[in-house]
C-alpha cells in the first residue's frame, strides 16, 4: 500500500518485512508526485497525510500490493451516473430533437449520405469515385443502407451512437482524472460548445472520429491503471479506427505521447534514486505497468494492425495522392490561409467554456501530479497545430471544446474536493492560495451563470432545422424521380432524400478539390459524356469554371424551379439502362 511520511512515500509489499520506497516531495499544495500511470496522487489541498483520493482507482502499484482504497469500492450512485450520463444524452438526443425529419442540420451532411449511398450501390469508394477521406465510417453506414434501406434517419441514429460513445469516453476519462462530478460537468461543458449539439446529431465525420479516438484514451488511462495488456492493445484497435475515419484524430496523440512522457521521466527518476516503488521483476511477470515502451509498443503496433488492414482491404492507387494534394497542396493552402485560418475570435460566443476550461486547467496543473498532463498537454497541442495548419473549418472547434471540458471538470471538482476537505484553504492568508481560490472563483461563476444560457441556446439550434416534408425542392424531385435515373449536382442533401444519385465521379466537389487542381473542366465533360444525367442542379460559377454553357444550351433546357431556382433537364433522353 502507498504512505506518505515526512515528505517520503513508501510502498509496502503484501510479502512480510518487505518495503520499498521512492523520495518524494510533496508539493505546497498538498500534493504528492505520485507516479503518473497509478493515478496514486492527493488531490489538491487535501495534504500528504491524508492518503490516496477517493477515485484513485486500482493503483497498479497499490493493487498489486493488496491495497484497494477508497476507490476500488465505489459507491452505487457513481455507478449508476456512469450508465445515466450517456443514457440522459442519448435520450435527450432522441426524443427531443428532429433527427429523423430535419433535411439537413448541416449542408455538408451531403457528402457522407451520398458516399454511402453509392457504396451501398456496389461502387467503390476510392479509384473513379473521388473522395480524400478514410473510408471506414461510409463503409459502416453503407453496411446499414445495404441492410436496412438508405435514409438520413439512419445516418442520424449511427452519428447519435458515436455521440454517446464520446460522451461516456470524455466522462470516464475525466473521472479517472478527478471523480464522477468532474465527470459529469465535462459533459455539460463540452454539450454548450457552439455547434456541438448539431455535431452530435449531423451525418459527418469529426465526431465519430474523436469519439473513437476518446475511447482509444479512456482504455489507454486504463491500462496505465491496471496494469493488464489488454487494455493497450483495445485502446491501440480503438485509435487504428479513428484514424480510419478521420485524419485528424491523430491530434488526440498529443494526449497520449504526453502521458507517456511522463510515465518515462518517473520510472527513470525512480531508477535514478534506486528506491523503484515496485516489487522484483520476477513477481510482476504479467504487469507492463513498470515498462512504458512496452506498454507504448503495443498501443502503437494494434494501432497499426488496424490501420494496415484497412488500407489494404479498401484503398487504391492514387488514394494517399488524393489525400496529400487535398489538405496540403499550395493551391488548397493559399486559399485558405486567407479566409480559413484559426481564429481565437471565433471563441468569443464561448468565453464561459474557455473560462471554465482555463481556470481547470490552472487548478489542476496547480497540484503538480500528472492528471492534468494529457487535457493541457492536447490543448496546447491543439493551439500549436491549427495556428499553422490551414484549412481550419468551424467543426474543428470540436476538438478544443474536448480539451477545454476535460480541463475545466476536473479541475473545478478537484478544487472543490480540496475545499470540502480543507475549508480553511478559502481563508488561507498566502498568496498562492488566495490566487487559486480566485481563479475557482473564477471558474465556478462562469459555470453557474453563463454556461446554463450558452447549453440552451445551442439545443435550441436543433429545432430551426427544416423539415424535408415541406422542402419544395425536394418535393420537385420526388415527382421528377421516376424518370431521373442520374442528376449532377451540388446539393447532395437533397439528391440523397430523393434517392437520385450523382455520378461517382461528381458526387464529391468541395472546395478542396477544386483548389488543389483534382478535378478539370474535361474530367467533368466526360463524365457527363458517359452518365448523361437526366437533371443538373448546380450553381452558376460551377458553369463558367467546368465549361459548361455549350453543353447545357446543346442537350439541356432551363426551368424555373422552386427551392431550386434555376434547374437543367435533358432534352434527350438517355438509352442507358434505368439506375445504372
């Protein structure tokens, strides 16, 4: 079991007269450098002499010596919070938003429908079919068009299942950070981020991805925890497959490699001092708690595992060209590094976020134990990365709002945890006390007044969605879908409801393509050459800059249509096989 005496911590062996010892010196706040992977640390304010915290967990040193603490037994109310956080989520999402009726919360919802959609088809997602994504998330929701029928409802629901994944992932990570109500105020903050909400319920990628990717932590705090292989090699497969369905996962290795980092600098500080907390080698055969590398080995060589075989099952030549020239050619880089650039204005709707999130953060760093290494070390990483990488799109706010949640619940509980057991630390006449009460202060007004307000306003974003029902356009399709056997098309949301498909070659046009030079006026004339769409619907700069006036004014009439404006027909119609 761990003590702490006169600035020393001792473990003591379950084998009679055994004990080892690492020097440690406990903070001025009370707090013992414990090692990073046990969690084995006292919460701020609370003292060396008070022992472990009370959500200390099972302390891969701690359990193997036969101590289990306060944490290992729990209580039934933080139990039944650990199912009711998610399931509260879950059924607020689904009762009470349109997620089955909204045409669309988001325009790019589009795009991953429409993927889908054609994969569900028989066509392949990389080759002819354009796309600078990973493929696992369209695979998944082409699987269910396959199976149960092609509908936004259904996209919906799967965005709502990795929703809820990401919210008991940001919960548990936190309370292993601090305790259940750390936890729990994690999940109101990162609900009141702007455009989290509609995230949660929109047919895209970012929050699958980050969902997966939280797991990937949650199983990695795990193992450094217990000790067991399993749960690096599961956080390993977790973090190959959220790369898998987006890149930018990757961001959530900051975390990791921190983390790791530090659980190096201990075990090589311990062996510095030659007093190694741990019992002999021998009588840890099956715990890889005392070695980092190998505990890192294994995330890294799952991850692989995962990311490997998805490569070769789905990707195609030219698929990574596709990727690279999207996201990092000069052409996409000017252009955004003009309009797109990360912005800290553009958190001026969530100052009572990025309050709360800060002031955590300082709380928690305050205690100088490793709980707050991971949310800090991503937050800054995310700072440092999206300063220089362009394009920085709207949804990538996501990513801070993870960071800044994880930082502001469990630094708050850890504080007010500190003043539950130490009232006195509120009336403490030294500087740094008096500094850290303010910034609680701080903290927990911001909480209380502003982030109430901020979570309703972005719920009721949910309710302004539009009903495809009484969609005019979308009403025009349906009549026109019987003798429309393909369209080409910019508004993918609408082609999707109306089950018309867009040429595999078309359906994905964002604006990187366009920049980057992947697609030309002729790439776009054969493919209408070879698919002869029955309806176009574009805007008028997709006419001048793919050449396509002569075109239209040949085989196509112009009809007013409304929601739409101006729509093309064919005048002749195609010989081809109908729904080819």
């Amino acid at each position: 079991m761990w003590t702490a005496t006169a600035g020393r911590t001792t473990a003591r062996s379950t084998r009679p007269g055994t004990t080892l010892s690492c020097p440690t010196t406990p903070t001025s706040s009370g707090c013992n450098n414990m090692p990073p992977g046990g969690r084995a640390w006292t919460p701020c304010g609370r003292g060396a002499h008070a022992g472990m915290s009370r959500d200390a967990g099972l302390d891969p040193l701690a359990r193997k010596a036969g101590h289990h603490g306060a944490a290992g037994r729990g209580s039934l109310g933080a139990s039944l919070l650990d199912f009711a956080c998610p399931a509260a989520v879950a059924a607020a999402l689904l009762c009470f938003t349109p997620w089955d009726t909204a045409l669309a919360f988001r325009p790019d919802e589009g795009y991953e429908l429409m993927k889908a959609f054609l994969v569900s088809r028989g066509h392949n997602l990389y080759g002819a079919f354009w796309n600078d994504q990973p493929p696992l998330h369209t695979e998944l929701l082409a699987a269910l068009f396959r199976w149960f029928g092609p509908s936004a409802g259904l996209g919906r629901l799967l965005s709502i299942g990795f929703t809820i994944l990401l919210v008991t992932a940001l919960y548990q990570v936190t309370r292993l950070t601090s305790n259940w109500l750390g936890g729990l105020l994690a999940v109101i903050l990162l609900a009141s981020g702007t455009g989290t909400p509609i995230l949660a319920v929109s047919v895209l990628l970012e929050l699958p991805a980050f969902a997966v990717g939280m797991a990937a932590v949650w199983c990695w705090i795990k193992g450094r925890r217990s000790g067991h292989r399993i749960w690096f090699v599961v956080g390993g497969l977790l973090f190959g497959a959220a790369l898998q369905i987006k890149l930018t996962s990757a961001l959530l290795a900051l975390a990791l490699v921190a983390d790791w980092l530090a659980w190096v600098w201990w075990d090589r500080r311990c062996d510095r001092r030659d007093a190694s907390p741990l019992p002999p080698r021998r009588e840890k055969a099956n715990d890889i708690s005392r070695t980092p590398s190998a505990a890192g080995g294994a995330f890294i060589l799952a991850s692989a595992l995962v990311f490997t075989l998805v490569s070769l099952r789905w990707y195609q030549t030219g698929t990574w060209t596709a990727f690279w020239h999207s996201h990092f050619s000069n052409g996409t880089y000017s252009v955004a590094a003009k309009d797109l650039r990360f912005d800290p204005n553009s958190f001026k709707d969530d100052l009572a976020l990025v309050t709360v999130g800060l002031a955590g953060g300082v709380l928690l760093l305050s205690c100088k134990g490793p709980p707050g290494v991971m949310p800090a070390a991503l937050l800054v990483g995310l700072l440092l990365v999206h300063a220089v990488h362009r394009p920085f799109w709207d949804y990538y706010r996501l990513h801070f709002w993870i960071a800044l949640a994880w930082l502001g619940g469990a630094g708050l509980a850890e504080e007010w945890r500190a003043l539950g057991w130490r009232p006195d630390l509120g009336r403490s006449r030294s500087k740094r006390a008096g500094l850290l009460w303010a910034v609680c202060a701080v903290g927990t007004a911001s909480l209380v007044v502003f982030v109430p307000p901020k979570l309703g306003t972005e719920w009721s974003r949910l309710g302004k969605a539009s009903s495809a029902s009484d969609d005019t356009g979308l009403q025009w399709l349906h009549q026109a879908g019987g003798r429309t056997r393909w369209m080409f098309t910019s508004d993918l949301i609408r082609a999707f409801w109306a089950g018309i498909p867009v040429p595999p070659e078309l359906a994905i046009i964002p604006a990187k393509r366009r920049w980057s030079g992947q697609i030309t006026p002729e790439e776009v004339h054969t493919a209408l050459n070879k698919y002869q769409p029955e309806l176009i619907i574009i805007p008028d700069s997709w006419l001048e800059t793919f050449r396509l006036e002569d075109l239209l004014q040949n085989e196509y009439r112009s009809v007013s249509v409304p929601g739409f404006g101006r729509v093309y027909q064919r005048v002749m119609p195609s010989a081809r096989s109908p729904r080819e």
